[in-house]
C-alpha cells in the first residue's frame, strides 16, 4: 500500500485555519472548514485530519458542530479528529459525530490508565498523538512539556496502543521539510504504525517519507503545502501511488534476483 495523504483541516472559531508551530494568534483564515473538505475530498483524498485548536487549547469543544458538518458532508470519507480529547465523554463524543479516529495527546501523557483502556476497547478507532520538539513531549496545546518521546513510545506501546501520530513541532506549518531522520527513529523503536507530520512543503518531501513505508510509516498528514498551493492533494496522491509502484518494482528484482543466485542460475 502506498502511503495514507491525511489532508488536515484545523478548526478555530468555525473557520479552517493555520497556525505556525501551533501557536495561537499566528493564524491564517481558509474559510468554511467544510468547503476546504469538500475540495480535498474531490481531488481523492480518502482520509482527513480534523483538529479542533480550541478544544486542544482548553477553550473548550467550540467546533464540534463543525466536526459533524465535515463527517455528514463527506460520508465516503474517513475523518481523523484530534485536539482537547483528554476524557472518556471527549472521545465518545467524536466517535458519535462520525469521526473514524480519534487523536489523544495530552491525555495519554497525563492519563495514560485511561488512554490504555480506550486503546483496549476501540482498538483502531483510537490513535495516540505525540508532538515533540525533538525528544521533549509537547502538551495542553504545546504550552507545556509532557516527558521524553521514547520513553512515550515504549511504555504506551508495550500497553496495546495501536498507532501513533509524531508531529515535529519546530516545522509544523513552516514549510521548511519533515523531519525525516527524527521520525527514522522513532519508527527505529516501535512496531507500530506511524503517522507523519509537520512540515511537509514539497512533493520531494513525500517522496522522503515514502522511502520509509518499510520502517513502518503508515501515512503523512500534510497542511499549510496545500492550502498555500505547493501542491494539490491530486498531485500527492499521484506522487505516493508512483512511489509504491517504484517500491514494488523494485521489491520485486531483488527477489528474482535473489531467486537465480539461490538456483545457481
């Protein structure tokens, strides 16, 4: 499979926007969230990443209402919501709205008895989100530290969680390239699925993070590129579709390679 293109829709105030490194008055407007769903929905994507920056900022869940406009208007399309879930109402409450997954960051650094048990009972309907500046969990917002990523890592996944989103916070909405050799290890140390993101800009930047589908990388959500037309999502899926085509190619002559030197041939 080729890698997942989650296109991210973040919520503030009911309007689509972007922040810098996920700072609060660095903000960008986009408009009706549901118009810029609709548009990435259209060129193909399958998935989306929807986050509500209020509720992550302790506002409290202001965008729902939104959530479940983007859920009702796209039904073909799975939508992945994130931000302020940190209790059991929270992520019940996104799943009742049509949300296929639902993000916990905070939480399973603060409450992770509970973040176990939910990863126990909706199994991949709950992802755990770990934002880092460098090795140094970011919490509430990024407004505060939360702990190491790796010791993050091994305890929750030693715990049954499924899958795990790593955000570089330093390049998150500053176009300035995935942080390839910081997520190498972090997939070097869990065998669970990971999902990229965080400063993704150019096409050459998916084609990076392709070549680490066979470490684990599941997929990579991708934002302020799109909105501020680097690329189109029809662009990034073609480039991802090509990608897998080029592994498999290759994937496939090394075992027939490895077939002839086996047979002496």
């Amino acid at each position: 499979m080729s890698l997942t293109l989650l296109p991210a829709v973040d919520l503030k105030d009911g309007r689509a926007v972007r922040l810098v490194q996920g700072a609060e008055g660095t903000e960008t407007g986009y408009g009706d969230p549901v118009d810029a769903a609709t548009s990435f929905a259209e060129q193909g994507a399958a998935w989306l990443h929807v986050v509500d920056l209020d509720a992550a900022f302790g506002r409290g869940p202001r965008n729902r209402d939104h959530i479940a406009r983007v859920c009702a208007a796209l039904p073909g399309v799975a939508v992945e919501a994130s931000g302020g879930v940190r209790t059991p109402a929270d992520l019940d409450a996104l799943l009742d709205l049509g949300a296929a997954r639902v993000v916990i960051g905070t939480a399973a650094l603060e409450d992770p008895d509970w973040v176990v048990a939910a990863c126990a009972r909706h199994g991949d309907r709950v992802a755990v989100g770990l934002d880092a500046r460098g090795t140094v969990l970011q919490a509430r917002g990024w407004t505060s530290a939360g702990g190491d990523l790796f010791d993050a890592l091994a305890r929750l996944g030693a715990a049954g969680c499924r899958r795990f989103i790593h955000t570089e916070v330093a390049r998150d909405g500053m176009l300035s390239g995935p942080a390839v050799d910081a997520l190498a290890a972090v997939l070097a140390v869990t065998d669970r699925p990971v999902i990229a993101s965080g400063g993704v800009a150019t096409l050459d930047d998916l084609s990076a993070l392709a070549a680490l589908e066979p470490d684990g990388l599941e997929g990579v959500i991708v934002g302020k590129a799109l909105y501020a037309g680097r690329f189109t999502v029809a662009d990034a899926l073609a480039l991802l579709a090509g990608a897998e085509e080029v592994a498999t190619g290759a994937a496939a002559a090394k075992d027939v390679a490895g077939a002839r030197e086996g047979g002496g041939g």
